[in-house]
C-alpha cells in the first residue's frame, strides 16, 4: 500500500501534516508492506505558484505515483472527487503531526 501525506519539509518520517492538500509544500510517499515502511520519498508539489487549481493537479500527480491513501489536514470537494473516481481513499489528520505518528495510526487499523 502506497500512502501519500501533503507535508511541510523534506523531512521524510520526520515532516509534519500540512494543513492543507493543494498547497502543501511536499508529499511524502510511503510503501508499506508486510505492515512495514519499505520505502520514503519526498515530492515537492509542482503546482506551488498557480493561483488556481493546484489539487486537482496534485491529486493527478499521487494517483499516477500509485498512491492508494491520501491525508492532509484538509481536502476540498474537487480534489476528494477526483481521488473516489481514481478509488483513493483519504484521511484527515490534525495539521502538525507527524508523519511517523501518522503511520503508526495507520498501522495499528490495518
């Protein structure tokens, strides 16, 4: 499983939640498998200076990097319709937190 987090660094594990999807400043990317991170990536977010319309193209970039879960501390309705039409699930955690923090929630539900 594949788990993007709109983050502010990068950081890796060490990043923290953005508050928002489209702006973040990165993306971490986390494989999981066997219930272990078996690999860090960190994207920058190539839609930082358009005024307009940077979910949707951040949402086309995490789908095309195979990401299955997305969570940042907010995600609007376009971008959340577009992540269901592509069968990405998201999640919101509170801005600020960890990633490694989210990851470890994450795997306790699995």
């Amino acid at each position: 499983m594949k788990i993007g987090i709109a983050t502010i660094g990068e950081k890796g594990l060490e990043d923290k939640v953005s508050g928002t999807f489209g702006r973040a400043e990165t993306y971490t990317i986390i494989e999981i498998r066997d219930e272990k991170i078996s690999s860090v990536k960190v994207l920058r977010n190539p839609a930082t200076s358009y005024e307009y319309g940077a979910g949707p193209i951040v949402a086309r970039m995490l789908v095309e990097e195979g990401v299955h879960l997305v969570v940042a501390g907010e995600i609007g309705p376009g971008v959340s319709s577009i992540l269901k039409h592509h069968n990405v699930k998201k999640m919101k955690f509170k801005a600020g937190t960890q990633v490694a923090k989210v990851i470890k929630e994450l795997l306790k539900h699995t």
